[in-house]
C-alpha cells in the first residue's frame, strides 16, 4: 500500500510540473582553413565562417535558433575552430537575464580583463 501511495503521489508531482522550454546550446565546431586565407581576404574567411554556421545550424540543432553567437574564434594550424552559443526566444531571455551582473557598457568588467590577460579576441 506504501509502494501504491508513493507511486500515486510520483505521478501526479510529475504530471503538475511544467518542463521549462527554453533551450541554450553551447557548440564548438572545426572547419579547413586554406593556407591562401588570412586576416587579407575577410570575404573568404567570413564564407568560411558562415559555412561552418550554417552546417552546425542544420546537422546538429533540432531547435530553431533566435540567437547565434560567436564565443570564441581561433585557427591552429590549418583549421577554424568556433565555438558557437545557440539559443531560441527562451533561452535568449535567460542569457540576458544572466548579463545583468556585467559592469555598465564602457566599463571595463571581470571578463573584459581576463581577456586581455589571456589574449583572448572578443568577437
């Protein structure tokens, strides 16, 4: 009777709740860097870069985004890697929500210094 009890007041704990639809996807992705294309030809590289994008967007994303943003960018060697946070209304809500804690725009805040510490390019 324990068991029936615990099971029926699972259930409807279960059933009351409302799962929260707001997705935030961290992904980082690799694409080929030709050895001809450098910080000269941005054209390319921004072709390069909005590729890469739009395979992530299409093969592993089962959301439709609102928000794609370009956390970090950096090339090794010969290939690009991004890393990319994807979000949909919800989700674009809550990443603001979480920004509120940044210093004023203009002034300088935690991130911005280990940035410049690190050498970091902010994009």
């Amino acid at each position: 009777m324990k068991a029936l009890t615990a099971v029926v007041v699972g259930l409807a704990i279960a059933l009351s709740t409302q799962v929260a639809g707001a997705y935030v996807v961290q992904v980082v992705t690799t694409v080929p860097v030709a050895a001809a294309t450098g910080a000269q030809d941005t054209s390319q590289l921004g072709d390069v870069v909005e590729s890469a994008i739009r395979d992530v967007l299409s093969h592993a994303i089962a959301f439709t985004p609102t928000v794609v943003r370009i956390e970090d960018a950096r090339i090794v060697g010969e290939r690009l890697y991004l890393a990319l946070l994807i979000a949909d209304t919800e989700g674009e809500a809550i990443i603001e929500g979480l920004a509120t804690d940044r210093a004023p725009k203009g002034e300088p805040d935690a991130s911005d210094a280990d940035a410049e510490r690190t050498g970091a390019v902010r994009l």
